[in-house]
C-alpha cells in the first residue's frame, strides 16, 4: 500500500499521520536523501533538451553534504550545461543497492563558475574516481559545478510514499520552512 498524499488527521481523513508525524516523514526523507546522494553510489540526472525531450544520466561525482544544495561536478562543454542554461528545472533519482528504495529530488539547477566556490565544492566531493570527463580529451579545461537547490524529496518504499517539504496546502498549520 502507498500513501499518496500525507494530509493531517481529521473527520474525512481519519487514517492520515498527525501534524508531528508529518514532521518526522519529512526530516527522515532528509537523512534518506543525504544517505543515498553522499557520492559513494551514482544518481540519475534528468535534464530537458533543447527540444523538450528528457534526458537521462548517471553522475556519480556528487555532494548532498550542504542540504538543500546538491553539487555535482561535470565538464564544462557537456550537453546537460547547455540544458540547464535553457530549463533549470532538474530532477535526481537515487536508490539503494538493492533497488528497495528510491529518491526522488527535484530542483533548480544553476552553474557555479566563481572559482574560489568551484575549489571549495572539488574539495567537498571525497569521491571522484568516476570523474571520466576529466581525462577526456577536449577544447575545455576543469569542471563545471552544477548547484541543484531542493525543492522537493520523494520518498519511495514499498509502503510510504513521503515528501519533503510538505506542500502548505496539505499541512497548512505547519511553520513556514527556514
């Protein structure tokens, strides 16, 4: 059985989580997502084309560690760049070893090209063994940083279907998110 939609508990609705079990489906989607996002296991980013078609690939040089803002090192004159100048509307896919969960994070992708901020996220990614765009050989030089804001998390198990942050429409006495 999946929970489509948390709503707090009432007369029409009187199975639904209260408004602290809310909370706690929401900052338990947080450590999920850190878990599975913490580099040592590949994500799917999905950017959109320049035709408005999706576009699918596996990154595995990756950063949750500064939440709400997931990093990701790539090459400068790779084709999701170009993407994201054109649609920064990004989604993330991680899941575990055994497929038994999956997140699902979606956001705002931007490029970050200051290099005193490009050197501090290189330093923050401990894993970069799969960074095959850097022995590539190409017009360009270094890395480009792609710095994905999370805008939601979707938590899928074979039981609850959660999301972070809650949507105010289904929690509207919930404080507003810092």
């Amino acid at each position: 059985m999946m929970i489509t939609n948390l709503s707090p508990r009432n007369e029409m609705n009187p199975q639904a989580p209260t408004m602290e079990k809310a909370k706690a489906h929401g900052e338990h989607a947080i450590r999920l997502a850190k878990q599975l996002a913490d580099g040592n296991r590949p994500g799917v980013l999905a950017t959109v084309d320049l035709d408005g078609m999706p576009q699918l690939r596996w990154m595995s040089t990756i950063s949750l560690r500064d939440f709400p803002h997931l990093y990701a090192l790539t090459s400068p004159t790779s084709r999701k760049i170009a993407h994201i100048r054109r649609n920064p509307r990004v989604s993330w896919m991680f899941t575990t070893d055994s497929s038994s969960m999956v997140v699902n994070l979606t956001g705002k992708a931007s490029l970050i090209t200051e290099k005193s901020a490009v050197n501090r996220i290189w330093r923050m990614i401990e894993n970069k063994t799969n960074a095959y765009f850097l022995s590539l050989d190409t017009d360009s030089d270094g890395v480009a940083v792609i710095d994905t804001e999370i805008e939601d998390i979707e938590c899928i198990v074979p039981r609850y279907d959660l999301h972070y942050p809650p949507k105010e429409e289904e929690f509207p006495d919930l404080p507003a998110q810092a």
